[in-house]
C-alpha cells in the first residue's frame, strides 16, 4: 500500500530526516569521544535507534509503510561506572545532546498534530515517544553522575 503524503507531512518529514541525520552523527561522534565506557555505551545505542528513526522517515518519504519495531541491540558487559565520576568533556557532550533531543521532541510534538495521514501520526509519535526515552535516559546518567542536579 502506497501512503499518500500532504505538503505539510512531507514538510516535516524532511525536517524530521535532517534532524535524525544530525542526531546520528552526533552520537556516534561523542560515544568515540566519551570517557566513561558507561557513557559511551549508551551514545552507541541512542546512535542505533536514531538510525532507525530517519529509515522509518526514509521508509515514509518513499510512500512504504514503516517497520517500528525497534532494532535488536547488542548487550555488551560493561561495569557500571561509579556516580562520582564526572569530568568536565562527558557533562558538556550530555548537556548537547540532552538539549539536542528537547529541541527534536518539541518539532515531532508538532508534526503529530499536524499530520492528517494515521499511519505518519503514529510514526511520529513513535518517534517522539524514543526521542522522549532518549532525554530521559541521558537525565537520568547526568543526575547519577553529580552533572544535573535537581533541587
């Protein structure tokens, strides 16, 4: 079945695959650059599911209906790092991408509402569900870490 696109989904899907695009090089950049193995961990894994992510937005924009399952990841065996670890480069990477995924939640928050097409509403919600998950994710490893704390 050919999904059939509006001006304005396909709008934001564009939008939608730029931003992935970042997204993905961002995280596979800072995992390299990350000292903590915990930390780095987790960059490779956001990096994997933002990938799927922009094939879901590719999937769209080439009219197929979209597979959102989530990707398998691979479990590696990592010590958990020590929450009193926190160097000043780990904290900066975290507070980029954390603000990076509030600025990517809010634009799919809006293309939910604007996507007439049930099928690309869901997909954006799906995503924005992760991208949710994501910033949660990196709050929680912040807060655990002395890099964000909420008073």
């Amino acid at each position: 079945m050919q999904i059939q696109l509006s001006q304005k989904e396909r709008m934001y899907l564009e939008d939608g695959k730029i931003q992935e695009g970042i997204c993905v090089q961002k995280y596979q950049k800072y995992a390299q650059q990350a000292q903590d193995p915990q930390l780095k961990q987790l960059f490779n894994k956001i990096a994997t599911e933002e990938q799927h992510h922009l094939d879901t937005i590719n999937q769209l924009l080439q009219g197929q209906q979209p597979n959102l399952a989530h990707p398998q990841q691979q479990q590696q065996n990592q010590t958990p790092s020590q929450g009193t670890m926190n160097n000043e480069n780990d904290k900066n990477l975290c507070i980029d991408l954390l603000s990076t995924e509030k600025h990517v939640s809010s634009n799919y928050d809006i293309a939910v509402f604007e996507s007439a097409n049930p099928v690309v509403r869901q997909a954006f919600q799906h995503i924005q569900q992760d991208e949710q998950r994501h910033g949660e994710e990196l709050f929680n490893y912040m807060n655990s870490h002395g890099m964000y704390n909420v008073k």
